[in-house]
C-alpha cells in the first residue's frame, strides 16, 4: 500500500496533526493543464493563414451587419453559421477587432 506524505505540524502519533514530520516535494504542473492554451507558434501560423486567404463570405457579411444593422443581427448571423451562442459572441468579437484594426490603417 502507497502512503502519501503531509506537511504536519508536529511528530506526535495522534491527534489531528498526527504523523511522521517531512517537507513537501515540489511537483511540476501537470502538462494536461495547459489543454486548449493557444501556443505562439499555432497563434502565428493562423495569423498568417489569415492574412493569406482573407475573410469568409459569411464573415464579410457579419463585419457588413456590425458597420450598418448593429450587433444583434450580426450575432443572430454568426450564430446560424457556427452553431453556438458562445462561438457567434467569439466571432463577432473578432470580426470587431478586424474592423478596428482597417480603421487604423
């Protein structure tokens, strides 16, 4: 049988602090943690990917619908094209910054 080791306060055999006295092993963060981060190399690869091939038509639409009809069409759009709520929020926030972004140039 494997027994974990605690951090106690004293070596006292009973008690609520009860147990022999050792100190912590420090242990790296498990790998499975970073699930879903998006890495420098994926982020730039996308970025180039997009600047290549340009906006789809649907995403066109939607910047069109932000600039003239407001944001609930756009989202109503985004929403029948991707699905989910929580996917046509993410592209409608995106499709803001590209809109942003033209302004500054």
């Amino acid at each position: 049988m494997i027994q974990q080791r605690f951090e106690v306060e004293d070596s006292i055999a009973a008690g609520v602090n009860k147990g022999h006295k050792v100190t912590a092993k420090e242990v790296a963060p498990k790998i499975s943690y970073r699930k879903g981060a998006l890495s420098k190399r994926t982020a730039f690869v996308r970025d180039i990917v997009r600047e290549v091939s340009g906006l789809a038509p649907y995403e066109r639409r939607v910047i069109e619908l932000i600039r003239n009809a407001g944001e609930k069409r756009a989202k109503k759009l985004a929403k029948k094209r991707l699905g989910t709520h929580l996917r046509a929020k993410a592209k409608v926030e995106e499709m803001n910054k590209i809109i942003q972004e033209s302004r500054r140039h």
